[in-house]
C-alpha cells in the first residue's frame, strides 16, 4: 500500500512538472507579438503585403493616433526589420517614462542595430565620444565657427551654381547635398577635408550605403549567415571599404594634429585663438586628456557617425523648404526683406544675427510640420523586459517609438492644418514664449529634434547650417519649376522614412 502511494506522488509531481515545463516552453517559443497586451494594427482593406508597408505606413499611423494614440492607448503594428517582433507606437502620456529611462533599459543605439543591422553590415555604431564632441565642443564654439561657415556655404554654392543668365536645370538634392556636407566637414573634419570632394562625397552617401546594404543583407541572406556577408555580398564591401577609405583620409589630418599638440603650436592656451578648431582636434584633445590613444580608424568611426548625423536629415530638410517656396513665391519678398533688415546690423551675420531671422526660422519649421522628414521619433528598443508605471510590459527588444507627422495634422492642435501658414510659428513667438517655437526647440509637443537628455546634440550647428546656405541661395539665385502649374511633388515614402522627392529637378539662375 505504502508503495502503491508513493508511486501516485510521483507519477503526480512528474505530471505537474510536465505541465509547469510545457507551460514556460510555450511562453519561451511565444512570439513577442503573442505576449504585448496591444491592439495590433493592420490594413483594414485585406491587403496587409509588405508592399503596402513600405507606400503606405503613414495611412496606417493615421488610423493608430486616431483610433488609440488621441485616446491614451498604445498600439502594436508590423515591425518591416523584424516580422516577430511588432513594433510599439506610445501615445504622448509615456513620453516622460521613454525620456528618462536609463540607456541601459531603453536604448536608441540598440535600435539603431536593430534597425540598420550594424552587426551584419559593418555599419557605423553609435559612439558616446562623438555625440560628446557634438553636445559640448560643437555648441561651446559655435560663435567663432559660424563666420566660417558663412565662407564655406558661399564658395560650395558657387561651385555646383555656377553664374548663368540663362534658366538651367539642376537638382536641389544634389546642390544642397554638397554644401551642407561640405560646411559640415569644416566643422567636424577641419578644413583640410572641407575641400577634399573625395570625402565630401563619401560622407554625403555613406548613410545611403549602410541604408542599402541592411535591406539587401535582410532580403537574400537567412540571419544564420549573414556573418559572412561582408566578404561575399558586395553592398556590405562598399560599406567597409569607405570605412577604410575615411580613415586613409583622415590619418595626414590627425598626425598633422597630434605633431602640433607635440610642439605646443594647436594654439590652446585660455585667451588665445586655436589654430585648430574642429572636431578632428577636439576629439584628439579628449582622447589625449584620457592617455587614449586615437587611431585613424577610431577617428574614422566617430567622425562618420557624426556625419551621418549632421547630413542626410539636413539635406532632406532644406530640399522641402526650397520646394515650398517655390510653392508660395508670395512669401519670398518678406523672408528677403528680414534678411536685408539683419544684415544692415550685421553683414556677416553672427549667430546672433542669425537668431534674428524668425520669418525665415518659422518658414523651415512650417514646412517641416507638414513635410517631416521621418514618420516618428524617439526611436528606442528595449534593452530588457520593460514595464511602464501603468502595467504597459515590452518585451526584450521590442522597437517603440512616438508620432511626429500625423499629429501635427492634427485640427486640434493646428487649426487649418492643412494650409501652408509660414507664420505659424512667428505668431506662436510673437505671443508667448519666444524660445519655444523655433525651430531647433524641443519640448513634449515639439520632438522633431527628440526631447530632454537624448534631444538632437547637433540641432543648433544644422539650423545655422541651413540659414547660411538658404540666405546665400535666396538672395544670390532665382529658382522655378520647370513646367508652369507645377507644384510640390509628392514626398518618397518607405515605411516610416519620409523625405522630398529627391529625384526633382527645377531652374535656377542668378540673380
């Protein structure tokens, strides 16, 4: 009998045993989707391809602020990286969570992996040194840099808009792609690379490569193989190649660096005027203060991931404005007449005159509202099991992210939101407070540069960037459509990327 007993006990534990590991097995193979508590969002039509992704997202984030966002509630919806892991797009109410959690938890360079497959591409990794080079160094000597820049975006606009009398054709995406790469290589590069064409154009398309060789790697290699791609599978070759290349580049700039800080003659001394004042130097001052050594191919990497940064955003950006103006050539003769009023104070416009431009500054914003560039912001995934004071849980490497274009759609929050009103945001200034609603502004209603700790280090140097280059543009050249009627072309959209049709040309001239 005593027997007979403990065999029930036993064969019971095992039972209950077997449920118990059968139960955390299917937890363990559940997908993630399978364990948010989420809405998740698909086209209501049927058509739910992958095709329809990638032309027509923002339809479906429309339907998310409406149905969820506007109502507190988050919602899940096909990740295009990662079909078993849904991306999560937060209503505002957990902006202040996402911001102040620990990169430790909440990590936008492990998005950045994620979603570029830096790992597999030898894409360029975020690097603390280089957005500290950015936040600190960049914006402390911004004053003594802007009338450099101010050169450096007249003589690149020179070079790709020669003088012509005549109406000729030229594309805005490739004329601004060199000058604001150029101007940009002065600051962060010094200007021995600002005149080198070769870097300008490896650091004007280096976004583009990486862009290209994650999509190519995601469709034709099975992620057990993709170790090998970067000696098999040619867009990932291009990819380290220009790696190499940029430090190649860089090596005589950096030794020329560090046998001036060896002679004592960088000119660092409080008071006086540095010989060298970019982010080369900068960067090698940080490292030396540490006893680092800094190689070529470490400058190298934080270098273009700055680049990357400062580049193709701005590119994009600038683009949609001229298209705007062209769009409403009304406007032109106020944003010209401010420019002439700043510069009657200041001709080789300051920062300060530049901060001066409002008209101009609540134009670009404008325009940025109804043409952002990008779908969404703040950009994180979850580094561990994430759970939000209100019982919201993320899985590990879950993708979340906030809405930028839909809401500021949104007839609640702009009235006529349709309607092109360039002095939205001027009015804004006007009657409240001044500092808020310009264009580099962050704030809870305003993350196109981020928000708090993790806001766009670089969002002061790229808004003097794009003044310079547009004052010099608009007062030295006309340009037109090159078909009368003609308007705006419909934006390039690929999932939640959002940019200007940079395939458009237009006539220019000089004035």
């Amino acid at each position: 009998m005593a027997l007979v007993e403990v065999d029930v006990f036993l064969i019971a534990g095992a039972a209950a045993a077997a449920v118990a590991l059968f139960a955390l097995y299917q937890r363990l193979r559940s997908k993630p989707k399978d364990l948010l508590r989420l809405p998740y969002l698909k086209f209501e039509d049927g058509n739910d391809s992958r095709e329809r992704y990638v032309t027509d997202t923002p339809a479906l984030l429309q339907i998310g602020y409406d149905r969820y966002l506007k109502h507190g509630q988050a919602f899940a919806m096909l990740n295009y990286v990662d079909e078993n892991h849904p991306q999560v797009v937060l209503p505002i109410k957990y902006l202040k969570e996402v911001r102040n959690a620990p990169e430790s938890k909440l990590s936008f360079p492990y998005y950045s992996e994620q979603i570029f497959s830096l790992r597999d591409t030898g894409g360029i990794f975020h690097t603390h040194e280089a957005t500290q080079m950015i936040r600190v160094d960049l914006n402390r000597h911004l004053n003594a840099l802007t009338p450099r820049m101010h050169d450096e975006a007249n003589a690149a606009l020179e070079k790709v808009l020669p003088s012509n009398n005549d109406w000729a054709p030229v594309s805005p995406y490739a004329f601004f792609s060199y000058a604001i790469s150029r101007v940009t290589a002065l600051a962060l590069a010094g200007p021995e690379l600002a005149h080198n064409d070769e870097w300008i154009g490896l650091t004007a398309k280096i976004t583009v490569d990486i862009m290209t060789a994650a999509q190519g790697v995601r469709a034709k290699w099975r992620p057990y193989t993709r170790w090998a791609a970067r000696w098999f599978f040619e867009p990932v070759k291009v990819v380290l190649a220009s790696k190499r290349r940029a430090a190649e580049l860089l090596k005589p700039v950096l030794e020329k660096r560090k046998a001036a800080l060896r002679e004592g003659t960088a000119g660092r001394e409080k008071g006086s005027t540095p010989n060298f004042n970019d982010g080369v130097q900068w960067l090698l001052e940080t490292y030396e203060a540490k006893n680092r050594k800094l190689t070529p191919e470490d400058l190298a990497h934080h270098e273009l991931f700055a680049a990357i940064g400062a580049i193709t955003s701005s590119v994009a950006t600038t683009v949609g404005v001229l298209f705007d103006l062209l769009d409403h050539p009304e406007y032109l003769g106020e944003i010209l007449q401010e420019v002439e009023e700043v510069r009657k104070e200041a001709p080789a416009l300051p920062r300060q005159a530049l901060n001066k431009l409002w008209k101009l500054d609540s134009f670009l914003k404008e325009s940025q509202r109804l043409h952002s560039v990008g779908q969404v912001r703040l950009n994180r995934a979850a580094v561990v099991p994430f759970t939000f004071k209100d019982g919201l849980h993320l899985p590990a490497g879950t993708q979340i992210s906030f809405l930028l274009q839909v809401p500021g759609l949104d007839p609640d929050l702009f009235p006529d939101p349709q309607q092109f009103k360039p002095w939205r945001f001027l009015r804004k200034r006007e009657q409240g407070d001044a500092d808020k609603n310009h264009f580099a502004s962050v704030s809870d209603d305003n993350i196109f540069f981020g928000n708090g700790a993790h806001s766009c280090p670089g969002r002061f140097f790229v808004t003097d960037e794009i003044k310079l280059i547009l004052v010099h543009l608009l007062t030295k050249y006309e340009f037109k459509y090159a078909n009368d009627g003609e308007k705006r072309p419909a934006d390039i959209i690929h999932d939640n990327a959002s940019y200007p049709n940079i395939m458009t040309q237009v006539l220019y001239r000089k004035k």
